[in-house]
C-alpha cells in the first residue's frame, strides 16, 4: 500500500502540473498578457510547483530534510537525467544569446544556496533574500527583454507556446488551475506520507528519499515538457525549461519554503550533494557558454552520471566518500 501511496502522489503531481500549468497559460492569455511574461513566469513557476508543494508540506510535517533533499536532487535530475534524456531523442541546440544570462545567472544563485546552507541553517531572512533576488531578476529581465527583443525574449515566448494546444474557455481555464491545484496539494501529501514510511522501512534517511525518490516525482513535470519539446524539434525550449527551473527550484522553492519554516541542513547534503549540484550547473553553463550542442554522446554521459549518483545514495555516500578518502 505504501508503494502505491508513492504511485498516487507521482501521478497526481504530474496531471496537477500539466493542468495547473496549461489552464494558467490560457487565463493569462485571455487576460491580455504577453507571451514573453507568460513564458517567464507561469510557465517557470507552474512546472515547478510539484517541488514547492512537496517541500513545503514536507516542512511543515516537520520533515525538513526531504524539503532541501528535493531541491538540490531535483537540481541535479534536471540536468542529468532530463537533458541526457533529451539529448537521446534529439541534438539539444540552442542559441547561445537566448539562455546564457540565465545561466549564468543560476550559477550564481547556486553559489548563494550552497553558501547560505554551509551556515548550517537555511534561516527566514535567508529565505526572504532568495526570493527577493529571484524577483528582482525576472523583473529586470521582463523589462529589458520587452524593450530589447533579444534571443532569449523569443525563447521564453516558445515555452509559453508549448502549452497552447489545448484551446480552453475561461471557465473551464480556471477550473484546471484549480483542479491542478487541488491535485498537486493532495499528491504532495501522499507522496511525503509514502516516501517518509518507506525511509523509515528501510533505514534509510530522509536527505536520502528527497535527493532520489521524491525529486525524479517532482521532476516528472519537466521531464515530460522536454519529452514533447524534444519531439517537435524544440530542444532549445527543453533546455530553457531545465534552467528556468533550477533557477527557481534553488531561490523560490527553498526559499519560499524557508519563509514558512527554518531548514536545517543535513550532513550529507553539506559533504557531498550540494557539490555534485554545482557541479553539474557548470558543466551546462560550459556547454552554453561554448555554443556546444549535446548530442546522443553527451546525453549517455549525462544519463551515466546521474546512475553514478543514484548508485552512490543506494551504496552510502559515507562509505562512498570514504573510499575517495
């Protein structure tokens, strides 16, 4: 029952995401706003909603380390295991003027995460500070795209146009949101009571649950709209859902999460997976700052990391470390 418990919340994450995020397109299309704003911020924000949901209803059960778990293992799953998929089923091309502020600009905020949790504590203010930064850059990014038209202006405008094949009515737009809503809220609880039960089970810790099991759930989500993108030849829209993601999984989910409830952070998370967080952001920023495309070879090295990662959780990042030592 607990196996299914954790099937039911997969699934209803990931119809909520995909209603949540296509009903919440078609009413900011009716209302008049564009698609460069839609692409920026409904569009970001709902295919991470699976993330903040989970780790918010972890935190407030009073399951912090699943919370922080998700974050930086749905950061590396992202980029891993999404892109090494992509990259399989088609060349990842994109133009390099279109994602390379956000790249960088995730490399940075990935510095601040990875700093503010070697205090040991992602605090309140942490957290509001997070949030503000990630305000404050889409803001100036809005404007400045608005007024520029640069590539990344027409990137975003793309990743709103991937939800736009289902016409709807406004009725029937806000039921989904609120139907998509309704789901992810539900699936998050049965998917931390599952995942938790099953931690306990088998020993093993929460980080550990977050970091694999319940941020590949989370990440279903985006690893579904690259799949799609990936099949209409949209790749550069996979690999700006896979940034615009991580960018707001590390500011707007920890610290919009860290708002509500303080995060203490644990070891592992300090020896080891914030690490192999960073360095996979830079190995993508490379990828992006060189205008390399990822091909089926760097997508099987991609996919070969993450099992890499997998199979260090599954042997003990301890022991791990300690043959490394």
């Amino acid at each position: 029952m607990i196996y299914l418990q954790v099937i039911f919340g997969f699934a209803l994450l990931l119809g909520g995401a995909e209603f949540l995020v296509r009903g919440a397109v078609q009413v900011s299309v009716k209302l008049g706003l564009s698609m460069l704003l839609i692409g920026m911020t409904v569009v970001a924000f709902g295919t991470s909603a699976p993330e903040f949901v989970v780790s918010l209803s972890a935190a407030l059960d009073g399951s912090e380390a699943i919370a922080l778990g998700n974050v930086v293992g749905s950061n590396i799953a992202n980029i891993l295991l999404i892109l090494g998929a992509t990259a399989l089923m088609a060349p990842v091309v994109v133009d390099t003027r279109a994602v390379i502020r956000d790249g960088l600009m995730l490399t940075g905020a990935s510095v601040l995460f990875t700093w503010l949790c070697l205090a040991g504590t992602v605090s309140e203010i942490a957290g509001g500070v997070m949030v503000l930064v990630l305000f404050g850059y889409f803001l100036r990014s809005y404007l400045r795209e608005r007024s520029d038209g640069q590539a990344s202006a027409h990137l975003h405008e793309r990743e709103a146009e991937e939800f736009q094949d289902v016409k709807m009515s406004m009725g029937l737009a806000w039921l989904s949101v609120i139907g998509g809503l309704i789901a992810l809220s539900f699936g998050a609880d049965q998917l931390v009571a599952g995942a938790s039960e099953i931690a306990r089970n088998f020993g093993v810790s929460e980080e550990v649950i977050g970091l694999t099991l319940i941020a590949f759930g989370t990440s279903l989500p985006e690893l579904a709209a690259s799949a799609v993108a990936a099949r209409r030849g949209h790749t550069d829209v996979a690999i700006g859902n896979v940034i615009g993601s991580n960018l707001f999984n590390t500011l707007g989910v920890a610290g919009g999460v860290a708002l509500f409830v303080p995060l203490p952070v644990p070891a592992q998370l300090v020896q080891f997976d914030l690490w192999i967080m960073m360095a996979a952001t830079l190995v993508i920023l490379a990828y992006l700052a060189m205008g390399t495309r990822l091909g089926r070879r760097e997508g099987l090295l991609f996919l070969g990391a993450y099992g890499l990662y997998i199979a260090a959780q599954a042997v003990g990042v301890d022991q791990v470390l300690s043959w490394i030592g």
